[in-house]
C-alpha cells in the first residue's frame, strides 16, 4: 500500500440536466485521472440540482436505485476505466416512497463495495431535506479500497462527532465529506470543522462543495473544497469560491502514526464514562 495516495475533489455547477451533469462529471474524473489521482469523491447528490430548497414531489423522479441503476452501473465502467476509486453520492431508491440521501462506493477496479445513507437529515429553510429523504439506516461503515480504508460523512452530518469518530475507530485513513452549503449559513464553519475533525479523529478529511446559484432558490453555493490533514492544516490551496474545479493532493500516509503517536487520542480516550452520550 502506497505511503501517499493522490486524491481528487470535484466541485461542480448546475448544468441545467441531469444528463449534461453526468457527462461533465465524468469528464471531471477523467481529467483527475489524468493528473494521477487513485481515488476521487463528487459532491453531494451530484447529478441534480440541489432540490432541497423547495418542497416539490416531482424531484422524487431523481432518485434510482444503488447499485442496480444506471448511474452508478455507468461510474462502475469509469471507475475501471481509469483504475480509480469513486465515491459517487446521489439520490437512492430503496422502493417506492423509501428514499435516501446516499453515496456508493466504487472499487478501482470497478467493484461495488458498498453504501453510505446520511444519517442526520436536516429541515430548515433551503436545506427542506425530511422532504426527500429517510434517515440513514446503514451506520458508519468504512470500505475497504485499492487505496485502503476510505469512509464517507454527508453535508449535514459534519456538525456531529459522534460519526466522525465511529469512521475513525473502524479504521478510516480518509473520510469524504460531499456537501451542499451555502453563504450566510454556515461558511464560517467550514474551514473550521473538518480541519477540527481531521485533528480530533487523527485522519485526512476531504470536503467538497459544489457551487453557484441554482433556480431553484437563492443558496450561493461556495465551493471551496478541500483535503484537511491530521494536523487540521489544509493540503495546498482550497478551490475557488465560484468556479467548477478538479483539486488532486498528494496525501501522506505517514502523518497518520506520526499524529497518532504524538496525540494518542485513541489510547486515551474513556469509553467507559460515555453511556450518557448515547441516553436518549
């Protein structure tokens, strides 16, 4: 196993289809193939606008089923096509009227390995989410990789630690955080949080974001993506603020036991005085 994987972040407009958003998609991992990246995450539910901001039944229609619909049998054959990992977050049918908010994960060489369903549903204003989705009943799993133990955290479910440290304890070296996140809301946060995740959780953290403003409300979606290391120190730049971009980092494996070593969160913590936590 490689001691730096390069990994990739795609940030994205609203092209107007679903169809023109996949195809740009692809591109996008086309292009970080291109630059060497071994495993590459879209934003959240990446194929659609983000249709949150209203209340409307007929985005139902966005939703398919994982892993048997066509969108993630497409990304399998891209994802073996350029020998890269994908985590692909879209909008899953479980049945009729059983609806997700999830994202697959796809083996290098085109392998399903497995889903992630969003745990924490929020339902405030531009982000109407109990609309559309169940709350995740999939845990937190972490998948095992070409490019080792990867786990996902979806948008909303960055604001609660309880996950971020579950992905760690089963052994993530890498957790992606697909979002949608606008100005004004919580912008402020997001440098703030998944830097703090990496440090507290002793891993690498990828946040993505797509960005622009969408028809359907006035969210100013503020892109921005980027890899936290598990000092909480950003590698290299974040994208932009406004325009689609493909980021690849070189992250280095070996921060992982020099943090850990360091810190020893891990040794140190205190199981034992938690039950309280977990009291309803």
């Amino acid at each position: 196993m490689n001691d730096v994987i390069r990994a990739g972040l795609i940030q994205q407009r609203w092209t107007g289809d679903k169809d023109s958003m996949i195809a740009a998609s692809v591109d996008a991992i086309s292009r970080a193939a291109s630059q060497g990246a071994q495993v590459v995450c879209l934003q959240e539910l990446f194929y659609g606008p983000y249709f949150c901001q209203v209340q409307d039944n007929e985005y139902y229609s966005y939703s398919e089923s994982i892993p048997d619909g066509p969108t993630t049998v497409l990304m399998q054959e891209v994802a073996e096509r350029h020998g890269v990992v994908l985590v692909v977050p879209m909008y899953e049918q479980e049945q009729p009227g059983l609806l997700y908010n999830t994202a697959s994960v796809i083996d290098a060489d085109g392998t399903y390995l497995g889903k992630y369903r969003k745990n924490h549903i929020p339902q405030v204003k531009g982000f109407w989410e109990k609309f559309y989705f169940r709350p995740g009943n999939t845990e937190y799993p972490v998948f095992d990789t070409a490019v080792g133990r990867i786990g996902v955290y979806i948008c909303y479910d960055r604001h609660f630690p309880e996950g971020w440290r579950a992905l760690g304890l089963a052994g993530a070296r890498i957790v992606f955080n697909p979002s949608a996140t606008s100005r004004g809301l919580s912008q402020y946060l997001w440098r703030l949080e998944q830097p703090a995740a990496a440090v507290a959780n002793e891993y690498f953290v990828g946040a993505i974001n797509r960005v622009g403003v969408e028809p359907l409300g006035d969210n100013d979606f503020y892109g921005q993506s980027y890899f936290a290391d598990p000092r909480g120190q950003l590698v290299g730049e974040a994208a932009s603020d406004t325009d689609d971009e493909v980021v690849v980092r070189d992250l280095d494996m070996g921060l992982l036991a020099e943090v850990r070593d360091l810190w020893a969160f891990y040794r140190d913590r205190r199981p034992d005085s938690y039950d309280s936590l977990v009291t309803p």
